[in-house]
C-alpha cells in the first residue's frame, strides 16, 4: 500500500524519488569549483607612490583578486558595487608610503559586498598574502647588509607550513556538500511522509494510510510495513548520495564501507520513524512544505558544521537533539572527511538508536490513534490485535 502511494502520488513521488538524486547532483555542480578565484575589485588610491602602485600590482597578480579599474572616492566605488561590477574595493590611504619609510604600521582599506562570503575570503586571502610578501622584503631592506641565512632568519626564524586537515583545497563543497547530503535524507523524508499524512487527513482516506480494515493484522505490521517500503528506497538513495556523489565530484572521501553502513541503518530508521510520527499532525496536502522547508538552513546551522557547535546557544542546541540530521551530519562528515570509524563516532551511533526507539514509539502511538480514531467514525466495534 505504501509503495503505491509513493509511486503514484506525483507529490510523494518528487519528493521521495526525485529530489534525492536531482538536489545533490546540482547542489554539488553549483560549487564544484571549490574555490572563488579572480574576484573583481577597484582600488582607491589616495597615495598614488611606487610603494602603492607596487601593493596593487601584487594584489592583481595573485590568483585570488583582479584588479579591474580605479575610483577617485568611496561613494563611486560602491557604485560599482551595486552595478554588480565588482564585488569590492581597496582604500589605500595617502600616508601610505611615508608610515612605512618610518618603519610604521599602515592599514589598507578593505570593503567587500558581504551577500556572499566566499567574495570576502577572496579578497581577505589575497590582500593578507599580499602584504605579508610585501612585509618579507621591507624586512630585509631594513636588515641591511645581510648573508642569505641571516636573510632567512629575519624573514623566518621558524620555518612553518599551513596544511587544512581533511579539506586541503580549503573548498567550500568539500566542506559543506556532505552535510547536505544527510540533511536531503532528513528533509525530503518529511516532505513525502508528511505529504501523504496530509493528503489523507485532506480527504478522509486514513483508511488507505494505514489499512484500518478488518483484515489488517496490527499497528505493528502497519508501522513496520511502511517504515520498510520507505527503507527499502532510501537505503539506494542514501548509497547513491554518499557514495556515488563525492565520487562525481571529487570530494573527500575516508570512509570505510562498512562503518558507513552501519552508520547509516539507525539514521535512515530514525529519520523515517521520525517522519511518520509528525505527518498525523498534517492536516493537508500542502502543510509539510510549508512547516519542514524552513528548517532546513536551520537545521544545517545548529548541527555545528555551518556555524562552530560552540558558538550555538544551549537552548538551540538542545533543540537540535530532536533532529535525527544532527547526529547524522556530524557522524557522517567525521567517518566520510575525517575518516573515523563506527567505534570513534559511538556518540552519534547510539544517539541515533535511541532516537530510532523513541520516534519508533511516537509513530506507534500516532498510527493507534489514527485507527481508533477512523474505527470510531466507522463505528466498528471490532477489537484490533495487539500484536
């Protein structure tokens, strides 16, 4: 009964079926160049010296800034902005040139448009590169007379190398995409259970939901009837999301096969028991799209990969204990990124087993009320086993 409604619910259908291999698909096409190289900027020029003229040529060459023109002042600039001609601009002051000679700090300038931040990690990468090459070779100028190693030691008296664990590239679909990918499962679970709770409430056909006929053999057959029709198609969604996507892509990938599987089971069984526990609260078709489509940004935050786990509040994040996706992301971006075993994550394994019972339970209760509920309308005096 339940693959029927899948299959032959349009809206079911899209949301069980087809979201969850076109959404991560494009998601990930979207930002499959990692990295914004070449963000276009102007400069203000206030001090117009070699020194200055020598920092814009630097920031033009670097792989992350390109310089495209010169403005006379701020409110021109931001002009350019708005035109959606650059995505930020430079201010280089006109003491420039005469607080460095003086062997003084100078700041530069830097305002960018802040609607995307990977333009300001552009910018803010290249112009520190900038003047830290720069701030090197007034080092050794100011050295003097110097041999090659004194050189070195003035410049570098300990020799360092930044390295991102686990995201070299420092890429924002390596960091962000595997997230996302457990979410989908979450979200579009909700979606489709919750439209289908919806439609039935719509049209008095919660009889067909959960088959409250005389012959049905008991909620427990009903709840793991469902649950298994839901199962049986996540579990290839969830293979071709985890999987097959980070391989289209590129993306990081540690994990072991069978860890993420195990990994997987409680998170597929908790988001489903979940969904099928909230959708009695749908009292129309369209009520899932407008209660669970919002949240989905939300969720991504407080689970503590978005936004730093630290940072979020103790309500909000007790909250987000309520989300099987919560556990799910942060155990699945540590076996799949990080290359963590079952046994590292054990946290987020029995966190999720134990969300699994719970919603297992909630459904359980929301399926009996149901039949009770349409038994009564029907007034059958037919008493349902138990088992």
């Amino acid at each position: 009964m339940e693959l029927k409604i899948i299959f032959h619910d349009e809206g079911v259908f899209i949301f069980c079926i087809l979201v969850p291999l076109g959404y991560p698909l494009l998601y990930s096409y979207i930002y499959v160049t990692e990295l914004m190289r070449d963000v276009p900027v102007t400069v203000i020029d206030d001090s117009k010296t070699a020194l200055s003229r020598e920092f814009i040529r630097n920031l033009d060459a670097s792989q992350w800034i390109k310089v495209v023109g010169y403005s006379d002042n701020i409110p021109d600039a931001r002009q350019h902005i708005k035109e959606q001609q650059t995505y930020g601009f430079f201010r280089i002051p006109s003491d420039f040139s005469n607080r460095i000679v003086k062997g003084e700090q100078v700041s530069v300038g830097l305002y960018s448009d802040m609607s995307a931040m990977l333009y300001y990690k552009g910018m803010f990468i290249g112009a520190t590169d900038v003047s830290l090459d720069m701030n090197k070779k007034i080092k050794i100028e100011r050295a003097g007379k110097a041999t090659d190693e004194d050189e070195k030691m003035v410049v570098s008296p300990i020799k360092s190398r930044e390295v991102a664990l686990f995201n070299p590239q420092q890429g924002f679909a390596s960091f962000l995409i595997p997230a996302i990918l457990v979410l989908v499962i979450q979200q579009t679970l909700l979606l489709g259970i919750g439209m289908a709770g919806g439609t039935a409430a719509e049209k008095g056909e919660y009889s067909e939901l959960v088959a409250t006929s005389r012959r049905n053999r008991g909620t427990l057959h009903i709840i793991f009837g469902r649950a298994f029709a839901y199962f049986s198609i996540y579990a290839v969604q969830a293979a071709f999301m985890v999987c097959v996507v980070p391989k289209l892509f590129g993306l990081t990938q540690l994990s072991q096969g069978l860890d993420l599987m195990l990994f997987l089971i409680p998170y597929l069984l908790s988001c489903i028991f979940f969904s099928m526990a909230l959708s009695i609260l749908m009292r129309n078709r369209e009520m899932s799209i407008l209660v669970f489509v919002f949240t989905s940004v939300p969720l991504l935050f407080v689970s503590g990969i978005s936004w730093p786990g630290s940072a979020v509040p103790p309500f909000w994040k007790g909250v987000s204990w309520l989300f099987p996706s919560t556990f799910g992301i942060n155990g699945f971006v540590r076996i799949n990124t990080m290359g963590a075993t079952i046994s590292q994550v054990a946290v987020e394994w029995r966190a999720l087993w134990l969300q699994a019972v719970a919603y297992f339970v909630l459904a359980y209760m929301s399926c009996r009320t149901i039949i009770y509920r349409e038994r009564r309308k029907d007034k059958t005096e037919l008493r349902e086993p138990f088992m």
